[in-house]
C-alpha cells in the first residue's frame, strides 16, 4: 500500500473543454480500479500514466521512479507499460504472432527480463490456434485476446486498460472476464483499470478510485468504498458490496454450500469448489432486510447478527445503512437498504445489535490477491 | 530511332519517382502529423503545379536552373554551367512538377491511419522512427503504391516544363511528348502513330492500376 512501491499520481490541468485535477496512489499489487462515470476523465488519467498525453501540471512516481514531474517527462516508449485500449486496435499488416511479437521483441532488445514468455502468454489467453491468422480474421472478443497478450508480452511492470470490455458485445464480454480474472490471479504485474461498469469493477478490482467530473470522490479497498454510504456509488440501484469468502463446509442432502467470511458462515444454494477454495461473492443492499429479534420462521437461509456502525439518509424516504457482522461488530460490512418508514419505526441506529436477513447471495467467482 | 525517345522517358520517370517518394513521404509525413498552423500553406506550395501552366512553372524553373539561379551555382560545383537543358535539370522539374501527385495520395494515406496504431506502437515501446517505419510506412503502403504510379505517370505525361527547361536535344532531353510533336510537324505520322498509340495504352492501364490499387485496400481495411 505504499505509494513508494505502487503509482503515485497528481494531474492538474486543462484537458479539451474540462479541467483535471487528481490526485491518488495505487498499491504495486492488484487491480486499481478507475470508475466513473462516462466523460469524467478517466481515460485522460489512464494516458497520462502511459505518456501518451502529457499534462501539464504533473506528478508521477511508480515503484520509487519518477517518470513525470516539473523538470522530466518520461516518453511513452520508455515506460515499462503495456495498455490495452477499448477497442483491440491491432496491427492490421501484421499476422496475430507479428503483433504479440511487436513489443516483445523491442522489450527484450531493450533488456527486459523475459518474465512471461510466448508460449504462456498464448496458452493463458487461448491463443494457440490463432497465431497465423490476420486481424480481419478474427472475432472482435479473439481480438482483445490478442491485445492483452500483446501488452503482456511487452514485459511490462505495469499494465493499464481502458475499458477492455466496453466495446465487445455480451457473449465476448463473458468470454474474456474469466481471462482477465486468470491474470489477476496467476501474474504479479500491478493493474490500473478503466471502467464505468460496476458489476466489472467489483468482480476484477481489489482496489478503487473513484473519478468524477476530474477530480478524485475517494480512493481505497473496494469493500471501504463499498460500504461507505455517504458515496455516490451507494446511491446506485445495484449498490452492494463485494466481500472475500472461502467455502467451509458442503450440504449434500439439501445442496448447499456453506461459506466462511470474516464474522459468519453463509449458505448458499449450490456447489463452489472444496472446502478452502476462495471465492469472491456479492451481496446487493436490497437483497438484505433488518429485524430487531431473530425471527425463527421464514424461508431466507441467512439470518446473522449484526451491528449497526453506520447510516446515511439516501433521499427523504430511504435510508442506506452499513451493518458490521458478528455481535461484536468487527466482521465483514453489509450495506442494507431500508425505508425510512421501517428504520423509524423500529428505531434502528447506529450502534444497534440487528438481525441481517440476506435473501440472496451471487458468488462472482475467483478471489483474487490481497 | 523511335526508341532512344522512348528510353530516356522511362529514366526520367524513374529516377524522378525515386526521389519524389524519398521526398514526398517526409513531407507528406509531416503535413498530416503537424500541428502548426503554416502547414496549409506549404501544401498549396506542394500543389501549386496543379494549377499553374507548365509554361509559368517551366519559365521559373529555367531561371533557377541557368547560370545565374541556384541551378547554376550548383552545376558550377561539379565544372558545369547551369542544369538547364540537362538531365539533371529534367529530373528537378519533373520532381517539382509532380510533387502534389505523390504527396497528397501519402498525406491521405498517413491521415487515415489515425493516432491509434501510433499509439499503440508507443506503448509497446517503438521509438518515433521506429514508428514511422514499422507501422506508418506499411500501414499507408496503398498510398504510397498510388502515389509511385502517379508519379511515375505524370513524369511520363509531362510536356510544357520539359520543353521550356529541356529544350529538344535528341537522346539528352527529347523525351516522348516532344518526339511526338516533332514527328508531327516532320510529317512522320507512322511513328508519331506509334508513340502516340503506345500512350493511350500505358495511361489506361496506369489509371486502372491505380483504381485496382484503391478498390483492394478498401477491401482490406478491417
């Protein structure tokens, strides 16, 4: 988490017909989300840290080099960097190997350490089979493939993508998350990912910056942002959090399986890998209700005990709370959305021991570092 | 001899196509990547050809080429007099007068590429040169294939600037538009006939090769 090790970055400064203006470091592990809205500056941010645009008023440090600031500004080309723009954007005169040797080759000229190799590159992302083909040959979700391995092979200590996904269409979009998760979970580069997808965010990123209209709203661990009630992203319909969780145990007589997070055990419907696996689920405010006693007759599966550590009034009849699981209040935080109607009546405030009633649980997959 | 005509207009064209594609590229590079403002206004003097009579471009072109112009401080740099009514001189107005046939067919080339590949290039670390010549130059090969032919063709075709700054010097600077006007005006019409059929073909087939050219680099385009 030390700026020293990871990306610090300050960008201040006119950017076409808005003004920039952020602020924030990254860890050197994992993936750092950027996530706003379309047009708040994100891309900007993302093409600043490779060089390709140079702003003014700038600050950038990674891994204890300065590679911007008043005095110097490194080129793009001598950035130990790959990027993967929104659209694939391969060579078009040269085959898929050509392109994925293209900054392999000028990497290793340059005297990179050879860290990922053809062969793995090509077999991690599915490539095997398309090395002789064009670029006019491919599916537009092939094409990103080979983008990202094109990047990877360019040995980079540092890979940022724009919004990968944003111009595949659906079926290409599922066909290339599980890659991606593989890269999260299998190499130890660093990620500074562009996005205005949340569910893509939450299910790649451990680490959040959260942009808007060019400035910084907040940055930290996703699940501190998530749960954080007073941030716009708590006031989106889909608003939930993501949390860490490993399965414990298997119900095969009803088809369960129980998974352990920090503060509960929770069941869910299903079978998600042995006991130990680490998966990461979701769980959205509006699926989880609050009760003052456990209520012992009812269909939800889950019914935990809660603390209530914190609320925010969303407009004037809802009320976004944040429990904390367990009785002592330490565990894993929840976001809760309640009428204000329903928070009055049972006058429910912070520091409240509650019941939480989770009606459903997504288990979005693999868990990632950190 | 019908051919030494012939012959010394192949040379011409050549070695005029030569040097304006290892001009015309730079400076078509730079038209379409350059942000200053005075850009325009070197490419109306690139196409000024366009519009001019041959002869107001030859009449200069002569003057600069003769003893007195730079064309002639730099002969006397080798013993000679001027490059006027030489070789040399031809190849120099055959490269101004079809500049604007080789440039603007790259400039739209390179245009077309956009910042993206370039970009790209950069992130996986090619160095500006490096750039141009692994990405831009084979990237715009379709307009650099048309602009060669249009060279190539227009030098061919030329007559006002040849015959003002080249004169009539039978296997020096008598190329064939100006054997064809001498065979007209000498009454031999077989071999004026010969050459003058000979340059409806060639030019068909030039015009064809460049549309060819472009309907395939249409279709290539992902």
């Amino acid at each position: 988490m030390t700026p020293e090790n990871g990306i610090s970055a300050r960008f201040a400064g006119p950017v076409g017909d808005f003004r920039l203006d952020v602020v924030f470091s990254a860890p050197a592990i994992g993936v750092t989300a950027l996530f706003g809205p379309s047009g708040c500056g994100k891309t900007t941010v993302l093409r600043c840290i490779a060089g390709l645009h140079r702003i003014r008023d700038g600050h950038l440090a990674f891994a204890g080099e300065t590679w911007q600031d008043a005095a110097h500004f490194r080129p793009a080309h001598t950035r130990p960097i790959g990027y993967v723009f929104q659209e694939a954007s391969l060579f078009a005169h040269l085959t898929v190997r050509g392109n994925l040797d293209y900054g392999r080759t000028r990497a290793l000229a340059s005297g990179r350490e050879e860290k990922l190799q053809f062969d793995e590159v090509a077999g991690l992302l599915g490539l095997d089979r398309l090395l002789d083909r064009t670029p006019a040959n491919l599916s537009g979700g092939e094409r990103q493939r080979v983008a990202i391995g094109r990047a990877l092979l360019a040995q980079p200590r540092l890979l940022l993508m724009d919004e990968p996904l944003s111009a595949l269409d659906r079926a290409s979009r599922d066909e290339i998350l599980p890659y991606l998760e593989r890269l999260r979970d299998q190499l130890a580069i660093p990620v500074v990912y562009v996005s205005h997808d949340l569910a893509e965010v939450e299910r790649l990123a451990d680490h959040l910056v959260l942009m808007r209209a060019g400035r910084v709203d907040a940055a930290g661990p996703l699940d501190a942002l998530q749960s954080d009630p007073a941030l716009p992203i708590a006031r989106l319909p889909e608003a939930g959090v993501t949390l860490r969780a490993a399965v414990a145990g298997h119900d095969e007589a009803y088809g369960l399986t129980v998974l352990r997070l920090n503060g509960a055990d929770l069941m869910v419907p299903g079978r998600f890998g042995e006991i130990g696996t680490p998966l990461r689920i979701r769980v959205t405010a509006s699926d989880v209700s609050l009760a003052r006693q456990p209520t012992a007759e009812t269909t939800i599966l889950n019914v935990l005990s809660a603390r209530i550590v914190g609320f925010a009034a969303q407009d004037p009849y809802q009320v976004m709370a944040v429990v904390a699981l367990g009785e002592n209040g330490r565990g894993a935080r929840l976001l809760v959305r309640v009428t204000r109607r329903s928070w009055e009546t049972l006058g429910l405030s912070t520091g409240q021991t509650v019941f939480a009633q989770i009606k459903g649980v997504a288990v979005v997959t693999g868990a990632g570092s950190g | 001899m019908i051919w030494t005509p012939v012959l010394l207009t192949l040379k011409l064209a050549a070695v005029s196509t030569a040097v304006l594609l290892v001009l015309g590229t730079p400076l078509a590079w730079w038209l379409a990547r350059s942000r200053v403002w005075w850009k325009e206004a070197v490419a109306a003097l690139v196409a000024l050809p366009l519009v001019l009579p041959p002869t107001v471009l030859g009449f200069y072109l002569l003057i600069a080429l003769g003893p007195n112009g730079p064309g002639g401080v730099l002969a006397a740099a080798w013993g000679a007099r001027s490059l006027a009514f030489t070789f040399a001189g031809l190849v120099i107005g055959s490269v101004v007068f079809s500049l604007p046939f080789v440039v603007q067919p790259i400039r739209n080339a390179f245009e077309a590429i956009g910042d993206r590949p370039l970009d790209v290039a950069a992130t996986l670390g090619a160095s500006p040169l490096d750039r141009f010549l692994t990405v831009a130059i084979p990237l715009a090969r379709p307009g650099l294939l048309t602009a060669a032919v249009l060279g190539f063709a227009h030098t061919v075709g030329e007559f006002g600037v040849v015959l003002m700054i080249g004169g009539n010097i039978p296997g020096k600077t008598q190329v064939l538009s100006i054997a064809v006007l001498e065979m007209v005006e000498t009454l031999q019409w077989r071999q004026a006939h010969l050459l003058a059929g000979g340059m409806v073909v060639f030019a068909f087939a030039v015009i064809l090769a460049v549309s060819l050219i472009e309907r395939r680099s249409r279709e290539q385009r992902p």
